[in-house]
C-alpha cells in the first residue's frame, strides 16, 4: 500500500500547485443572437430608405441584401471562432486544425459551443473516430466529451447506436474533489468508535495469540489428565479468541471505509458478525467441556468452522483494500479532468509543451487501474457466495493478484504525472491546477443508486 500513499500524497500536491479559473470557448448563442440583431437593424434602415424614394423594387432588394449579410456576418463570426479554435488546438496536434475544416458548418457549430477542455480530451480521439464523434447530435456530444479519454476510445468504437444507448444510461456526478465521491459519509464520532474498535481488537487479538502460545506450551508440559484437560480447553479458547478477535478487526475497518456503500458494509457486517457469533458458540462449548472426548469433537468443529471461513475472512479484508484503493481512483479520476482544463488553458495562454504521450500514460494507467479494480472487485463478490472453500480460495487469489496489477498501474499513473510536471517546468512554466472548480465524474449505476437513494 506504500505506493498508493505515495501516489495520493503526490496527486493531491499536484492539485494544489496553485489557483486557476476553468476557460472555455465563448458561448456561441449570445454570439449569434446579438450578430442576427444587428444585421436586422441593418436591413431595416436600409429597407426604410429605399420605401421613401417609393421603390418596391429598391425595397425587395433590400430585404435580400439584408438576408444576405445576415448569412455573410454569421459566416465571418464562425471562421473567426474556428479560426481562434485552430490556434488553441494546433499546439497540440497539427492534423487537429485539418479535422475542422472537413466539417461541415453544423457540426463545427456544435464543436464551438463545447468547453476547451471538452474539445481538447475529444481531440485525442483518431481521425475517423473524431469526425464520427463530431456529428453527435448537440446533447450526446456534450455527454460524450464528459467521459474520461479511455471511455471515449471504448465508445467510440462502437455503433452510433450503441453509443447513443451507451450514453442514455450515463450519469455524471459533479464534485470540487474526491472525497465527493465517497459512497457514503462517516461522522466523525463513528469514525473514531471504528477506528477505536479496531485498536480494541488488535490489542486483544495479540493477547489471544500469546495466550494460545503459552496454552500449548503448558499443555505439552501437563503430567495429569486434569492438566492436560485444562490446558487443551486453554489452547482451544485462546484460538477461538484469535479468530473472534481478528474478526473484529476486519469489521472496524468495513465500518469505516467510506468507499463501501452502506448495503455492502451492512452485508459484509452481518457475514462477519454470523462468523463470530458462531466461534462465540464454539467457544462456550469449550469452556462447558468436561471430558477428553469432549475437547476432540470440540477441536475438531474450531478446525472445521476455520477452514469454512478462513478465505472468507480474507477475501472480506481483500474488499477493504479495493474499497481503499477506490479512494485512491477517485483521486486519480478528479485528476484526470483537472488535468485536461489545465492544459486547455495553457493553450488559451499560447503556452506549448509537448505532454501529449505523457498524458495519454497517465489516462492509460489510471484506466488500466480502474479495470483491475473492477475487476477484483467482481472476483471478491463471487468468492463471498461460492459453494465451496476451494472455490473461494481460487476466487481470492485471483483478486489479491488484480489489486496487486491496480497498485502497480497507479504507481505507473504516478510516475507519468511526474514526467507531465518536470517537463512543463524545464519549460519554464508551471501546471496550475484549478482545485475551486467542481469537475463532473461517470458514476456506475449502482453508485448512482446509492446517491440518491
């Protein structure tokens, strides 16, 4: 977990370099309507004074040449705004300025009413894929150039169809940081109750573990029956404690992950708590035993009831950690977005520095991450309903590994950013990132459902 660390702490540096005001493109429909009011006015004075000469014909062409500069004035207003659009984008790509003249008059329309960012992230797209992209209808295109560059390249491959289907069931959250992304808010009070727990039961899970230690060790040395009956029921309660103990841990830090949904932290509770309620029982036969025969019967349903929860218990830990690691994505995601329009508006400045492959590792990374976690993510929730306990060891270690690939793309995520960062300061300039201005992040559903729920 010492990279992630390392890469939260260096994320949210980099976030806080310094203050910026987001940039756009102007909006083109108080352009437009101001530019249509003037050319009427225009071709009202002029039909005016074509009538007082008593003209019909005068006052005819009158109208049309009033028509025609309305036409001609918007015409100019559009080149002069893609013409502005080139020089932005040009830094970036020279084939991108190609794109837009290729376009047709509508769609540039549609390009120009986007954010800088916006049109920025689409221009990363290939060649076909942009032009496709381009002639969205207004709103999927608005929604399209949301999404994060590696949804737009998955989306972009698809059907316009299916994009459009893809895009009907996106939903956006709008968040000034990460911590607006958490699934669900933990007072203070319950945090700390959690966090206090959780020392609780590390403190007494290491008091079981010298117990049981120094059980076994009398044990071995009994001479009597009776002290051997004693000492087995010390053994067996000291190990029945070590794993109620080590529950309870897992269940302090369920009850204080904010990037658990309050239905997955209940479920993962309750899981916890039948386990412990069923060493609990175990451990009060234990203790009513009085027989030898009794204390093997009783070992053996302590050895059993372990070996049944055992990779349960784990893969119950393994989800703490991706609900960790999640907190760490969500860093990762703002990121992303903070990163575009901070680019955008160097741009705006004319500032040019060449990031492009730097910034498509970043986003490359911070996707494969967002894959692994998924996908370990998936793995974990089968291990929790598998029949058996083979079933669930395989389910979690194949999760354990996919945690391991996230950790690791994060750490690449985390060495990208630095390169992005050193090379616009061997530039002799510096990445300022905007952290007053709220973002708008993809949500999955279930996530959806739990914010407004």
């Amino acid at each position: 977990m010492e990279t992630i660390k390392r890469f939260f702490a260096y994320a949210v540096l980099a976030m806080l370099i310094a203050g910026m005001l987001p940039l756009a493109f102007a909006d083109d429909d108080n352009n437009n309507d101001d530019t249509e009011v003037d050319a009427s006015a225009d071709a009202s004075a002029e039909t005016s004074t074509s009538s007082n000469s008593g003209s019909s014909s005068g006052s005819s062409n009158a109208r049309i040449a009033g028509t025609v500069g309305v036409k001609a004035t918007i015409r100019e207003d559009r080149q002069d705004r893609l013409e502005d659009m080139r020089n932005k984008l040009a830094d970036r790509e020279e084939k991108i300025a190609e794109r837009l003249d290729k376009l047709d008059e509508k769609t540039q329309d549609r390009l120009l009413k986007l954010r800088a960012d916006y049109a920025l992230r689409l221009s990363a797209l290939e060649n076909r894929s942009f032009e496709r992209i381009a002639k969205l209808d207004e709103k999927y295109l608005e929604k399209f150039a949301k999404l994060s560059r590696d949804r737009q390249e998955k989306l972009s491959k698809l059907t316009d169809a299916r994009i459009k289907a893809e895009l009907d069931g996106v939903k956006f959250r709008e968040v000034r940081g990460a911590d607006d992304l958490k699934l669900r808010i933990i007072t203070k009070a319950r945090l700390e109750a959690a966090r206090g727990d959780f020392n609780d039961a590390k403190e007494r899970f290491e008091k079981a573990r010298e117990e049981y230690k120094d059980a076994r060790e009398r044990y071995n040395n009994a001479t009597t029956e009776e002290e051997r009956l004693a000492h087995a029921k010390e053994v067996l309660s000291g190990a029945a404690d070590s794993i109620i103990t080590h529950l309870e841990k897992i269940k302090s830090k369920v009850q204080e992950n904010e990037n658990l949904n309050e239905s997955e932290a209940a479920d993962l509770t309750a899981r916890i708590d039948a386990h412990i309620q069923t060493v609990t029982g175990i451990k009060a036969k234990i203790d009513a035993a009085t027989t030898k025969e009794e204390i093997k019967a009783i070992a053996k349903e302590l050895r059993q009831a372990w070996a049944d929860m055992r990779f349960r218990m784990e893969l119950m830990a393994e989800r703490v950690i991706t609900a960790r690691v999640q907190g760490v994505l969500n860093q990762g995601e703002v990121l992303q977005k903070r990163l575009d329009t901070a680019l955008a508006a160097m741009a705006e400045q004319n500032i040019s520095v060449d990031v492009d492959a730097e910034v498509d590792e970043f986003n490359a990374d911070i996707a494969a991450a967002k894959d692994f976690q998924a996908q370990a993510k998936a793995k974990l929730k089968a291990a929790i309903d598998a029949d058996t306990s083979d079933e669930a060891k395989d389910l979690v270690e194949q999760a354990h590994d996919l945690i391991k690939k996230s950790q690791d793309s994060l750490k690449d995520a985390h060495d990208a950013l630095r390169q992005i960062i050193r090379k616009i300061r061997e530039a002799g300039h510096e990445l300022e990132v905007d952290t007053s201005s709220s973002v708008e992040i993809e949500i999955e559903a279930e996530d959806s459902a739990e914010a407004s729920a």
